[in-house]
C-alpha cells in the first residue's frame, strides 16, 4: 500500500499528526477496516474525564489483546483516526489516518493521545454531528472493505441534527456506527441514568449490520471498556488473504 506520512501541527496541538493519504478507489485490498473513533468532550465531561478518555484510549489500543488483533496481518493493515467532538461546530482532529502497521506506530498513536492537551470546547451535544464528521473522515480514507465510526459519551444528543435522521443519510451508507456510553455515578452506586442513556444510543444512534452499544459505569471504567469494545469491532475485521497472526505486541509506555 502506497502511503505518505508527515508530520503537522494543527492549531493549539502539540503533537504531530500522522496523515496516511487514501488509496485509490477501489483498493480494498490495501486495509482491512477504517476505524473512525469519536470522544464527547462537551461542557458535561470535567478535565479529570477527558484525561481518562484520552489516556484510556492510549491504554486499550496497546492493551495485549487488542494490539494483537490489530497487529495480525499487518499487510493489510487496520488504519485509525481519533476525533473529539461536542456542538455542532466543534469536532478536533487529534489522529488523521495513520496505518497500524508495527508496535512502534501503535505505541507513537498511544502517545501522542497522552500527551494531546484539552482546548475549550462548547457545552452542548451533537451526537449527529458527530456520525456526519466520522463519515466525511471515512470517505477519504483508504478503501477498507469494513468502515467504522466508533463513538463514546456520556449525554443525549440536545443539539444539532438528530443521530435518527442522520442515519438514513447516504453518507452513512456502509458504515457501521457503535456506541460506548459512559456513566457518571460513584464507584460504589449503579447510575441509573446509564440504562436509559444507552437505550437510547440503541434506539437513535447505532447504525449497520452488527451494531452494538457497550458501557462503562464510569470514566474510570472507559478503558476497560474501550478494550472491549475494541475487541469486538476488530474480530469482525475482514481476514481473507491474510498471513497468520503477528505475535509482536505493542509494549505499554
């Protein structure tokens, strides 16, 4: 697969953004899926729980498992971008499309998200919003027979158009979209806003064939749950053609 990376710094970034230019249409041969994942960063997440999305990302992507499901076969690589997002006019770029193709590119992609600082973002949440963003970023990565756009938050939509409607565009044809909804009670309480909150991520926002919604009861479980949720996107991952596992892993920082 022909790919160019370089380095960028986006406006109040201070990492360097990894940009993998997309294959030409049609080349599903190059990737095996495109994994769009999306972080609610609006006026109900404090810094403390962006900090635990942001590094519990970094922690579930080298978690072993998952670094070795993304590390088998890695001639046909999975490709990852990593997007924040609140209102509708706020969604930040953290990861362009970057190929995972050794433990060395995944252990700089869970670097970069440890060390990516919070900009101000607005209070309000727009879950579709977010699913158009995540297409218009899937629609110009390389052509991956399996496209998805991984999205976590913890609020209903209140702003912007509907995650409903939203679905039924055609930008969202052939994509899947998950869900990782997020409580907020304490450790010791189930949150039972958290029921109702993912219930309606199942009924509004989920999209395509195998579409699920997984949960963490709080932001101190999101990279567990991430794992999981990483887990079960991944194994669905077309394999055809592909040489046996990769047993190399991605070292923890």
């Amino acid at each position: 697969m022909q790919k160019i990376l370089r380095g960028a710094r986006g406006a109040g970034a201070s990492l360097a953004t990894c940009v993998l230019l997309a294959a030409p249409a049609g080349a599903q041969d190059s990737c095996r899926q495109a994994l769009a994942l999306g972080l609610d960063v609006s006026g109900s997440v404090d810094l403390d729980e962006y900090r635990l999305q942001l590094d519990g990302l970094a922690a579930a992507l080298t978690d072993p498992e998952v670094a070795s499901a993304l590390l088998t076969g890695t001639h046909r690589p999975v490709v990852l971008a990593v997007y924040e997002w609140s209102d509708e006019s706020f969604q930040r770029l953290l990861i362009d499309w970057i190929a995972i193709t050794s433990p060395e590119v995944l252990a700089g992609v869970a670097g970069r998200l440890r060390e990516t600082p919070r900009q101000p973002a607005p209070q309000t949440t727009a879950i579709g919003a977010a699913m158009l963003y995540g297409a218009q970023l899937i629609a110009r990565a390389p052509a991956c027979p399996k496209r998805t756009i991984d999205l976590s938050g913890d609020g209903k939509s209140n702003s912007g158009p509907r995650p409903q409607d939203v679905r039924a565009t055609p930008a969202l044809a052939g994509i899947v979209v998950n869900g990782l909804t997020i409580g907020s009670a304490p450790a010791d309480h189930a949150d039972p806003s958290l029921a109702e909150l993912s219930a309606y991520y199942k009924a509004q926002v989920i999209h395509g064939a195998g579409a699920f919604v997984m949960t963490a009861e709080t932001f101190d479980g999101f990279a567990e749950a991430m794992a999981r949720k990483l887990l079960k996107e991944l194994e669905g991952a077309p394999m055809t053609g592909i040489p046996g596992p990769d047993t190399r892993l991605a070292a923890k920082p």
